[in-house]
C-alpha cells in the first residue's frame, strides 16, 4: 500500500519533461521590402513541458499552446526617449519542428515616455518586420 502511495504522489515528477533543442535559422523574410534571403544561425532550446517554460539565451519564460504551435516572446527594454520598441515573438510546431521567430518594432512618434510606460501593453502595437525560418531538432544533453 504504501508503494502505491508513493508511486501515486511521485508520478507527475515521472511525466515532466526537459526537452532540448537545437535549432538552424536558414532564411530570412523582410517584410517591408518583400524580399527573402539565406540566412544561417544556431540557437538551443529548453523545454520544460511540466512548468511549461522555454528557456532561450539563458532567459526563462513561460509559453502558451495553440494546437501544434508553441508560442513565446520577448519584449526588449526601451529607455525614455527611444523611437523604436522592439519585440521577437516566436512560433514553435511541435510536429515538424518548424520554428519562426517574428522581429516586431513599434515606433514611437515623439519617443518613448512615461504615459507610454504607464499604458496597458498590446503585442498588437508591434508590427513584424522580419520573419526568420528555422529547423529545429531533438538533441540529447551531453552531461
């Protein structure tokens, strides 16, 4: 009985899981001028399916599901005064491994200020601009 209790308690420790990836960026869509490029680049992907966070560059976030897709962003810091907010949304299909990381700018017409600080955030005010293409794979951690 008490085997079964603690395989009870212990068992969603049992289905978490750590997900590595790597991932190779092998083009480039700029959306302002229509046009498509080769591009080439690396970048490691952890997935903790249990806690539902992506860590990327050695920054952790959480993650959201639509269907196949898993999606994140990042929104960089913009100081006072700045014309341009910038954001990288990405969009992960769990099937085909398929990863598009969406370059998103705001513009601020007279530069960012306080009232922007203060002002509900909408991931709708980021227009994409470049959209990069990756192949990603399961890779097993060295140690």
């Amino acid at each position: 009985m008490k085997k079964i209790l603690t395989l009870l308690i212990l068992s969603p420790l049992l289905i978490a899981e750590e997900i590595n990836l790597r991932c190779q960026t092998y083009s480039t869509f700029d959306l302002i001028d229509m046009t498509s490029s080769e591009t080439t680049g690396t970048d490691s992907i952890v997935i903790d399916t249990e806690e539902k966070t992506i860590v990327m560059d050695a920054v952790s976030t959480t993650y959201t599901e639509n269907g196949n897709n898993i999606i994140w962003y990042k929104i960089w810091k913009v100081e006072l005064g700045a014309e341009l907010g910038i954001m990288e949304h990405w969009y992960l299909d769990r099937v085909s491994g398929e990863l598009e990381t969406h370059f998103k700018l705001q513009k601020y017409k007279e530069g960012f200020t306080a009232d922007d600080f203060m002002k509900q955030f909408n991931i709708d005010d980021y227009k994409t601009s470049l959209i990069h293409s990756s192949k990603c794979s399961k890779v097993e951690a060295l140690f």
